[in-house]
C-alpha cells in the first residue's frame, strides 16, 4: 500500500467495490473479512470518503485524530480536521477524485479533537461506495520527518552553540536585505562585533565556561537590536549584526547601545565576567554592494576599533571617524546629558552705562561634562539645533531661568531682567509661545521680568509668521530684544512692526571700536537708530575702559562683557547683585 500526500479526497486503493462499515458485502465472505482484518491493522490511516463524509475509518486514524467510531462516521468530513483556509484546496481535491480523476500526494495541517495541530501527508484514489462515486486513501502523520527536517536545517542554518544564524543563514539573509536595498535605494548597514580578550576567559576558566559566557552575550545582543535585524555568529567570539535601513547616525547609537549592554557583568558559573566589545561598521552602498566587500570592510573597520583601545566601535570609511564621528557622539551624549541633567547655567551681568546699576542678567547655558568638565555652548548647541535637542534644553532653560530669577527675589534680592536667547529652532517650534507661558506659570516670576532674545535672522525669516508669535509674547507681558543686531538684514519698516524693546549691538562691532571707525560708525548708527525708535541698546562683548567710554559718549543706555565680569554661577551673580560693584560715582 502507498502512503503519501494527494489529492482533495482522502484516499488510495485498488479501484472496485469496498465494504464500508455497515455495508452490505458484495464479494465473497472470506475475502471480506480478510479484507477487514488488514485494513484494522493497518499502521497509517485509512479511509473511505463519500458525500464529502467519513464512511470508514480505520482504528489507526480515530486513534490518529482522537475520536471514536460513533462521533466520526457519518458525522464529520476532511473540512472537520483542518483550519478553514485549507477547505478550498481539499473540496477541489474531493471533487477531483469524485469525478474519477486519480490523486498525487500532497501535505496539511491537520487538528485533533483536543484543538492540537500536526502534519500529515494525504494520497487518495478514485473509487465507489454503495455503487455511488467515493475515494479511499491514506493519511499519514508525518511529525517525526518535520522535526528531523526542521533539525538538519537548524544544523545547516544556525550555530549549534548558541542557536543564532550561521554564516550560511547570514549570508542568504544579506543578499536578500542587499537586493532590498539596491530596488528601494536604502541603506544596509553590518556591523563586525569582536570580544576583547575572550581567550582570557577559556585559558583561566575553561571552555565550558566560555561557551556559556557566549551563550549569555548572545542573549543580551539579540535583545538590543530590533526584530526585523539579524545577529549571526561566525564563529569564536565573533559575531554579526545585519540592520536594514540604518544610516550612519542610526548605526552609532545601534553600536553605542551594545556597548552599554556588554558593560554590565555577566553572571557565569559562579563568576561575575565583564567582557567589552571591539566594533567595525560597513554602510550600504558607500562601503561595499556585496557581502563580501562589507564584511571585509566591517572587519577592517573592527580591528581599527582595536587599535583605538578596544570597548568602542568605529566605521569604514576613515573621513566619518573624525568630524561625523564626533559629531554622531555629541549627540549621543547631549541625549544622556539631558536625561541626566548635566547642564547647568551661568549668568552675565547687564549693566546701566548711566548708572553703573547690574538691572539684569543674561542666562548662559553650560554643559557640566562628568568627564570633559564644562564645556560652552558653541561646541554643542548646533549639533543640537541639528538634531531637534535644542527644544527639550530650550525649554529647560527657560524653566531653570525663571526659577533661578524669582528664586533671588524671594531672597530679598530686588527685581531684575532675566535674559534668555532663543534658538530659531526653539522659537519655530509649535507652543513655544505655551511654553513660555508654563515657565512663568511654574517660576511665579512676574512676566515683565522675561526678556528673549531672538537674532535678527530669526525675526526676519518668515516675517510675517514670526510677528504673530512675538505679539503673543508681546501681549503676555513678556520683553523682546534683537540679539546680534547689524548682522543681518533687517527691514527698517518690520522693525518698526516688531514689538522689541531692546536692540543688541553684536560684539563684532564692539571689539574694535577703539580702532575702526567703521565700526564705532555701525555702532553709532543702532545707538542713534535705537533711541528715535524709542529702543534700549545693549552692547555686547565690552572688553576695556575705552570701548567702554566711547559707547558712553555715543549714548549706549546698556552693556555686558568681561569689562564687568564674565558669566558666573547663581550664587556668585546674588553676590554682585548685592554690592553693585560697578555703580557710577556721583
């Protein structure tokens, strides 16, 4: 007897008449009983369908799917023993073997009474019933061939160590991703992950313990990277990682994630092991746009991760380990400096030239380096623009600085301006203007005591746009200056629209004001311009007693620079604020 999988019809036989249970016999006794007795004892799964009905089954196939002969004969049919997106298949099976037409083997997933699913393969024939259309067949349970088969690829396909995909399996996966990427025009990035100084760990503990160190680093790998990612091992401590659709500054947070994740010990065998990763990227295209270029570049890129005093990854292509490289770790680092409240702010003085009175400070903001120390904001605050940061530390800024300056107030210090600049990013940002609301709100700070500086290039950009925003600010109470005035290019008819207050020469005019008379020209040009439009002007970056004295001959109402003093923390600006060092005799 053949046993297999075909056609829709559950059956194989020799074709003629067969009993069914119950039937009445049409061939002699002693033939029917011997025929009886074989099919009882058969080890596969035997059948006679008709009507799309069971009306024979051997002991074997009740057993096989768990009914008993009452429930099943005459009861149910094959669409009772599978899910229902196999029922188109098998009616066209029936069907087929009904009008005579013979079976060829073929596969389901068949369900026992008790829900569970397995395999089987099906072969059926045409035959009659009852002198009616019917099929015999055979049904197989073909389980212990699926697990050998899903074993033999698992050898094929994956690591027997540690059950991630194999160079092999890697390799299909690449080419796959690759021709993604080359139709969709995307990126690919690999990525070569190479333990440092694992053979320590074989020589002093043993290979037992080594493998299961590997096994736990593998674990913890696989869950820092995504689904849709592939971590494979080549073999040894090596591992790699394929990443569709990740570019460069994607891949330096990837790679900067699985270094913080090797940097927890590992619990093995009694031991708590610390093992670093050295790590080499490849891009798609640029690096190569083929397995092998990217993985030898990706090698290559590794062992310079090496060379740099391992625990760190680098990529291919040199020019990105430099510029782009820095640039991709600021901004790393900038998000962990955020979430770990590493900025601070110091504040400058805004002196009256009249008077010599401090009226009010300017809010700077620093970065508190745990282990650069601090570092000024010209070398982070455009990586943050770039990136979108600038608004989170924005708005930090703004909360800190409204706290800080009513925090002085409820000390006994007198009212004063609390300056802040405003990124043009901060400032396009939608509910800036609730933003600045909120810090006024949470501080208590008395709106008329805020002053935002906005460049000259942020107001005029957009023009129109950036007037309705500053009239809400306007209307709120809150003071509005120009920052870095004479750079730009300011229409004369909109500043007269913009509701400013304040205009701030830029220290590029300041700083040569004793010896350009260009300069002391521009700058006397604001000074005049400011006062017949009924504006404060500040002067930025007053260094000597000379610059000093001209802008007070020109009639500058306002100054801040190191002549005074330089950006200091909170408590050393109360100090000053205190003693007033810099009034005017009388």
């Amino acid at each position: 007897m053949t046993v297999g999988v075909g056609g829709g019809c559950w059956a194989q036989a020799d074709s003629g008449e067969v009993a069914g249970a119950g039937g009445r016999a049409d061939v002699a006794g002693e033939r029917e009983a011997q025929f009886l007795s074989t099919m009882e004892a058969a080890q596969v799964g035997i059948f006679v369908l008709q009507d799309h009905l069971f009306r024979y089954a051997n002991p074997f196939l009740l057993d096989l799917f768990g009914y008993a002969k009452e429930d099943f004969i005459d009861k149910l049919g094959p669409l009772d023993l599978v899910s229902s997106e196999q029922h188109a298949l098998l009616v066209k099976r029936m069907n087929e073997r009904c009008a005579g037409e013979p079976g060829m083997r073929y596969e389901l997933a068949a369900i026992r009474k008790n829900g569970s699913t397995f395999p089987i393969t099906i072969l059926g024939s045409p035959s009659t019933f009852n002198g009616k259309p019917a099929s015999v067949g055979t049904v197989v349970d073909i389980s212990a061939q699926k697990m050998a088969e899903m074993k033999i690829r698992e050898l094929a396909d994956f690591d027997a160590l540690t059950g991630l995909p194999n160079r092999r399996l890697l390799r299909d996966r690449v080419m796959q991703l690759l021709a993604t990427a080359e139709r969709e025009e995307s990126a690919v990035t690999l990525m070569f992950l190479d333990l440092d100084h694992f053979k320590r760990v074989n020589d002093s503990l043993g290979h037992s313990v080594g493998d299961e160190l590997l096994c736990a680093v593998s674990e913890r790998l696989a869950n820092t990277v995504r689904r849709i990612d592939t971590l494979a091992r080549l073999g040894g401590d090596e591992f790699i990682f394929a990443l569709p659709g990740i570019q460069a500054a994607a891949a330096a947070e990837v790679a900067r994630r699985l270094l913080v994740a090797c940097s927890v010990p590992f619990s093995v065998a009694g031991h708590e092991l610390t093992v670093t990763p050295s790590i080499g990227i490849s891009i798609h295209p640029q690096d190569g746009k083929d397995i092998e270029t990217l993985l030898k570049n990706a090698d290559v890129a590794m062992y310079k991760a090496k060379e740099q005093g391992r625990n760190t990854f680098q990529f291919y292509a040199s020019e990105m380990n430099k510029a782009t490289l820095d640039r991709l770790m600021m901004e790393s680092n900038l998000r962990r400096a955020l979430k770990q409240q590493e900025f601070v702010l110091h504040y400058q003085p805004l002196v009256s030239l009249r008077s010599g009175l401090i009226i009010g400070v300017e809010a700077l903001i620093r970065w508190q380096h745990s282990d650069l120390g601090l570092i000024m904001p010209d070398q982070f605050i455009q990586v943050a623009e770039d990136t979108g940061l600038i608004n989170p530390i924005g708005d930090w800024v703004l909360n800190e600085a409204c706290r800080q300056a009513q925090s002085w107030i409820d000390s006994g210090l007198p009212p004063m301006v609390m300056a802040v600049n405003v990124s043009p990013v901060q400032f396009r940002q939608l509910g800036f203007v609730d933003a600045v609301a909120g810090a006024l709100a949470a501080s208590g700070l008395e709106a008329g005591l805020l002053e935002l500086e906005v460049t000259e290039g942020t107001v005029m950009h957009d023009a129109d746009i950036n007037l309705g925003t500053l009239s809400a600010l306007h209307r709120m109470g809150v003071e509005l200056s120009v920052d870095d005035f004479g750079t730009g290019y300011s229409s004369l008819s909109y500043l007269k629209r913009f509701p400013v207050s304040k205009l701030k020469i830029d220290r590029s005019f300041v700083r040569d004001l004793e010896v350009d008379s260009d300069d002391r020209a521009i700058a006397s040009t604001i000074v005049s311009m400011g006062r017949n439009l009924r504006l404060t002007v500040l002067a930025e970056g007053v260094e000597t007693a000379e610059q000093l004295a001209l802008l007070r001959n020109m009639d500058c109402d306002m100054a801040q620079g190191y002549y005074f003093s330089r950006p200091l923390e909170a408590a050393d600006i109360a100090e000053l604020l205190r003693t007033q060092p810099f009034l005017n005799p009388e």
